[in-house]
C-alpha cells in the first residue's frame, strides 16, 4: 500500500493543487484560491514529510529555518509577487489589447498551458544553467544550494539576485512570446506548485515522469556536491532541455544525503545577502567538487 501511495503522491498532489487553481480562475477570487492551493499544498507536504520522509535525517533542524523564510519573503513575495510579475503581467496585457500577438488563443486553454510551460522552459533552463556555468552568478545561486538539507521549506530560499534572474530569463521569454496574461498566471502557479514538490522530503516514486518532470528524484541529484551529478537536471518543470542538451541525469542509486557546497556560507539572512557581493569569484567545480 505504501509503494503504491508512492506512485500516486507526487502527480496526485500536483493535480489537486491544479485543480483548486482552476476553480479559482472561474471565480472573482482568483487570488486567494491561488494562495489557498499553494498553502493547501504546502500544509499537505509537512504532514507528509513527517510520515513517510525520504531521509529521515533531513527532518532534523540544521538551524536554517528563518533564513529559508526570510529569503522566500524577500526573494519570492517582495521582488517576483509584488514586483517582476505584475510588471511582466502588466505589459503582456497590454501587448494583448494590441492584437499583436500570434499566441493561439483559440487552442484549448490545457494546450496553451501546455505550450507556456515549454516555452517558459527554455527561459527558466538557461538563467539556471548559466547560473551554475558563469562564476560571477554562480556566488548567488550558493546560496541556495548551501543547504544540507531539502524540505519544503527551502523551495524560496533563492538570493533576491537569483531570483531576479531566473523570472527575467523565464518569464521575459513568455512576453516575448506574446503570452496572455491568464497562461503567465497558469504557468507561475504550476512553476510555484512544482518549486514545492521537487524540494519535499516525502518519499515518492516517479518512473516515466523522471523524463517528463523535474522531479524530487532528479532535483536531489542536482544538489549533489559531486560536480558530474549537481550539474544536472537545470530545468525548472519540465525535462525537455535537459534532455535536448545532455544535462539531464538520472540513476538507480539512491540520491546522496549529504548535500550542499564546499565552501563558506553564512549561517544568518543578513550575511547570506550580502556575502555574494563581497567575496572573489568561486568557479563552480571549485565550489561543489
């Protein structure tokens, strides 16, 4: 019985987050159901976590807890919710009452979710594998991979300037694209529901969707600190560019529980902001070898 709850968790959560998603965009409330699916799911994860963890050790406090929320906060709510987004939003909407888009409006809303995530992908995949590539971008992205744990915690847990980068890549693609302002919003709630369910220490099993998805499987690889596995697996939902350019990493072995970087990192919010700023270049292989 627990095998098979395995199997259904992870596309069974998802669904349910969609759906409550779905309804909400049929109401006048699309927000607060918005926010009711992602804390729903949010508040699932904790229980889940608790009663069938994938590592058991991972459920012990590694003293990071105010720092994750502070840098969900600050990285998340102030710079992606309150300020990239709706300006995105904004101009995109306004792009539409032009008219001068080619977005296939006319295609079930499904198959044009479907194509945002695609296209959203090629964004969030580069801002991501470069942020692991170029060094002087590599110093912010440590930041999130300095934890020695994953939980659903840390899904935010980004430095403000990653972050920054990430949603310019992802989502100034989709504008580029003409993309209307309800896909965005689809696409970032499914980007959001996703964030929480690669990070949760929940036991679950994946088959054919490790192919498909970035899954929690794939996504404890690319925090491994052995640089032949960390540097995988950089898609931010989907699998397809991994696998078009040679990233993408799977295995039969069991993902490593010790994780995170080789190198200093502050243990307070305030330090870990400023500490990208201050220290020289540290090239990725340095890093995490």
């Amino acid at each position: 019985m627990r095998r098979t709850l395995s199997y259904l968790l992870w596309p069974g959560l998802l669904a349910g987050a969609i759906a409550v998603n779905a309804y909400g965009m049929s109401t006048d409330m699309p927000i607060l159901w918005l926010n009711v699916s992602y804390f729903g799911l949010a508040a699932l994860l904790f229980v889940l976590e608790r009663a069938m963890p994938h590592e058991a050790a991972w459920n012990e406090s590694d003293g990071q807890l105010w720092p994750d929320i502070g840098h969900t906060l600050l990285s998340k709510s102030a710079v992606q919710v309150l300020i990239v987004v709706p300006a995105i939003t904004g101009i995109g909407a306004l792009a539409s009452a032009d008219g001068a888009s080619w977005w296939p409006r006319d295609w079930p809303v499904a198959v044009q979710i479907i194509l945002g995530l695609v296209i959203a992908e090629s964004g969030f995949y580069w801002a991501h594998r470069l942020c692991h590539e170029v060094r002087s971008l590599w110093r912010f992205h440590a930041v999130h991979h300095s934890v020695t744990r994953l939980w659903f915690v840390n899904t935010g847990r980004f430095h403000f300037i990653d972050t920054l980068i990430s949603v310019a890549f992802g989502l100034g693609v989709a504008l580029a694209f003409g993309m209307p302002q309800d896909i965005i919003v689809w696409v970032s709630a499914i980007t959001a529901y996703i964030g929480l369910l690669t990070h949760a220490n929940v036991e679950m099993r994946f088959g054919p969707l490790d192919y498909v998805f970035n899954t929690p499987s794939l996504h404890r690889w690319h925090h491994s600190k052995r640089l032949e596995e960390g540097n995988r697996n950089y898609g931010e939902n989907l699998m397809l560019f991994d696998i078009l350019f040679g990233t993408h990493f799977v295995s039969a072995r069991r993902p490593p529980v010790d994780i995170g970087i080789n190198e200093p990192m502050p243990a307070t919010l305030g330090a870990q902001i400023v500490h990208p700023f201050r220290r020289g270049d540290i090239a990725p292989a340095e890093a995490r070898a």
